[in-house]
C-alpha cells in the first residue's frame, strides 16, 4: 500500500460513539416512527425492541470482525476473507447500494422539514444538502466527526425534549393493547423500523482512521447499540402516550407533532430545526461510510479506471474522488422524490447486506479461524459456531420476509 493511500488515526472511543450513537439515531426515527406506529399501534415500543434486539445481534458479528480486520472497508473486507475476493466484489455492490440508496431517502426527510420553514423546491434542497455533506466529508474525517458529535448532541437534545415533556402523559395509553393485525403487525413494525438501526454499516468503516481499532471498535458498535435501544423505547413509548397510533400514522412530522401536542407550537418548530441537524449527519455518515468502501474496493480491484478512487488529498487524509462519486450517486437517487419507496429498498440491501456478513462470520469460525484469539469474540459458541449470530440470521430474514410484506 502506497504512501499516497492511507488514511489518517484522529479518533478515540468518545469520537467512535458519537458516530455510532449519531448515525444510527438519525432521520429513521423522525421519519419513520409515525408509519410504524400506524402498524404496530400501541405496542410500538415492542417493535422497536425486536429490531435493536436483531440489530444488536449483528453488531456483535461487525464487533468480532472489525477487533480482527480493522479495514475502511467494512462488510467488504469481512466478506473478502471468509469467502473470497470475487463474493466480495459482488456483494459489494449490495454494499454500495445501501450506503447510496438510505442518504437518498433521508434528503427527502431533509426536504420535507425544511419545506415546513421555507418554501424551497425539494430537489433543489435535497441536492444541495447532499453537496454540502460531502463538501464537509471532503475537508476531513476530524471536520466531519466535529461536525457529526454538535449534529449528534442536538439531535439527543431534542430526543430528550419529546421524553421530557411526554413524561405526565406516561401511563395514558395501554401500552399491551395488541395492534389490529395481532403479532404480523408488531413484526411488520420492527421490520419498517430496522431503517433507522444501520449505523454499524458505516461506523467499522472508520476502523482506519480510529486509535488502537482493534479495541475500541467493538465496544464503539456495542456501547451505542444499547444507547440507541434506551432512547428508541424512551421515544416509541412517549409517542403513543401522547397521541394515538392512528394520529402518529397521518401526521407528516409525527416527532414534532408530539412536541407541538405535549409543550406548545414553539417547541414543534424547535424539533424541525433539531429534525434538520440529525438527517443531516446521517447524510454526512452515510457518504462517509460509502466512500471508504468504494476506495477500498478500488484499493483491492485490479480494474484500471477505478485506481482514481484510491488517491488520498495529502492535506486532508480523505479520499476526494471516492467521496465525490458517491454524493453524485445519491443525489441521483434522492431525486426519486418518495421517501416510502426509497426507505423500503434500502431495507432490501441492508437484510440482504447484514444476512450476508452473520453468514460469513460463521463461515469464517468453521473455515478460516485462525488460532490466534481476537480482541473481542462473541460469547455462547458450539463447536466453534456463535449460537448468537444463527439467532440473527433467523431474526434477519423474519424481519426480510414482513419487510416484503410491507411493500406489497
């Protein structure tokens, strides 16, 4: 590897976890919750477990691979060496699908909050908030992460405020009530709400630009999987105390609804300007991530025009042209206009993306295992095989299945 093509270490375990906890608590929650709640009515709070449960699960297979393979590349490296080089390559396009198709949608979300406080085309928003996201991405991972942790914090201040002012309705809504269509409802929810969970995509891409990676990676993925399933069921039990599913169903900013309904039309108004910061740093989170993989499946490709995608700015430690490429593709896609459809496809890759790395964790500990004992190894094996990520794989393609039965 040249000199010309590695990436900076900036970033500790605080950093780590403002980019997990920000890129998983992102524009899925604000934009999501009201639909989901409209399937799994007041039991959305269990859909909400059931999905961080299965999400958590998976994250425990990126925590094992990333103490192992600390890689810009993430999913691709890990495929890459329980497989092979070419199932990398082909899965790497799921790979690049999900991490171009989700920001595409979350624009859309961008638009629609803005358009409630200035009368801006939504293309012409979400194009330029889809620039400015990978300007910032350009500048440098350390911009970024700066950029990302004020994002993250107000996007939790914010979360924070719906809680706070939805605790004297706590106890108002039952919250064992079973929704209409009885378990397929709750199931069906979980399987709508997994868009807001797939930050750990993007966070193991940074492991080339974290301190000691090995190590701080893992407790990174699961440190902010557990703190985004405290606020998640904080959110989803608030939400549904305050108003009933069916109002969270037709609202068009259910979060801000529950705000303007629980403290006044001045804290609705607040929650969009706090509803812009977060879908925002999950755009930056998003392109991040798709960059790296890109630049490291250029990195490992011999194919002779995407060597371009390989150069590092020497000043900034960023891969420009990788990062350029990917904006360009999700701007692309964010003019689709239609926020359900691009979220339900972006499910598609990332069931598909998540199956496809619990599978290769266990291919890996029966195939490929090496004796050395990695920094982190997930607990609770038989015969060298994780009973925890067979788990997931069934609960990820459960989750595939209603997410199907979703869209049609």
């Amino acid at each position: 590897m040249g000199k010309n093509n590695k990436l900076k270490r900036t970033l500790g375990l605080t950093q780590v976890l403002m980019f997990g906890i920000g890129g998983i608590v992102g524009a899925g929650i604000y934009a999501i919750i009201g639909e989901a709640a409209g399937i799994a009515g007041n039991m959305l709070w269990l859909s909400f477990g059931i999905a961080a449960a299965v999400a958590l699960l998976t994250g425990l297979a990126y925590a094992e691979f990333v103490s192992r393979f600390p890689d810009a590349g993430g999913s691709f490296e890990y495929i890459k060496q329980s497989f092979n080089k070419k199932t990398a390559l082909i899965l790497s396009v799921v790979m690049l699908f999900t991490g171009i198709i989700a920001p595409a949608a979350i624009a859309i979300s961008f638009s629609d909050y803005l358009g409630r406080l200035l009368d801006i085309p939504s293309s012409v928003t979400a194009i330029g908030i889809i620039a400015l996201m990978g300007g910032v991405n350009i500048i440098g991972a350390q911009e970024s992460s700066w950029f990302n942790t004020a994002a993250t914090i107000i996007t939790l201040l914010g979360l924070g405020a719906v809680v706070g002012f939805s605790v004297p309705e706590w106890g108002s809504a039952d919250l064992l009530a079973a929704p209409e269509k009885g378990m397929t409802g709750i199931f069906a929810g979980s399987a709508l709400i997994f868009f807001s969970y797939v930050g750990f995509e993007d966070l193991v891409k940074l492991a080339e630009e974290v301190k000691e990676p090995e190590k701080t990676m893992p407790k990174g993925i699961i440190i902010s999987g557990i703190a985004v399933l405290v606020i998640y069921l904080l959110i989803a039990v608030s939400a549904v105390n305050v108003l009933d599913a069916q109002t969270l169903q037709e609202s068009k900013g259910p979060l801000g609804q529950v705000m303007e309904t629980a403290a006044g039309p001045n804290w609705a108004v607040g929650l969009i300007v706090v509803a812009l910061f977060a879908t925002s740093k999950t755009i930056l989170s998003n392109i991040l991530g798709a960059s790296r993989l890109l630049f490291d499946v250029a990195r490992d490709s011999d194919i002779a025009w995407m060597k371009k995608l390989t150069h590092i700015d020497e000043g900034r430690g960023t891969p420009t042209f990788a990062i350029i490429s990917v904006s360009i593709a999700v701007v692309i896609f964010s003019l689709i206009g239609n926020l359900k459809v691009i979220a339900s496809i972006s499910n598609i890759f990332v069931f598909i993306l998540f199956i496809s790395v619990n599978v290769a964790l266990i291919n890996y500990r029966l195939n490929g295992d090496s004796d050395e004992e990695p920094p982190f190894r997930i607990p609770l094996n038989v015969n060298n095989v994780p009973i925890l990520t067979v788990i997931a794989v069934v609960g990820l393609l459960v989750l595939l299945g209603f997410n199907i039965y979703n869209i049609f």
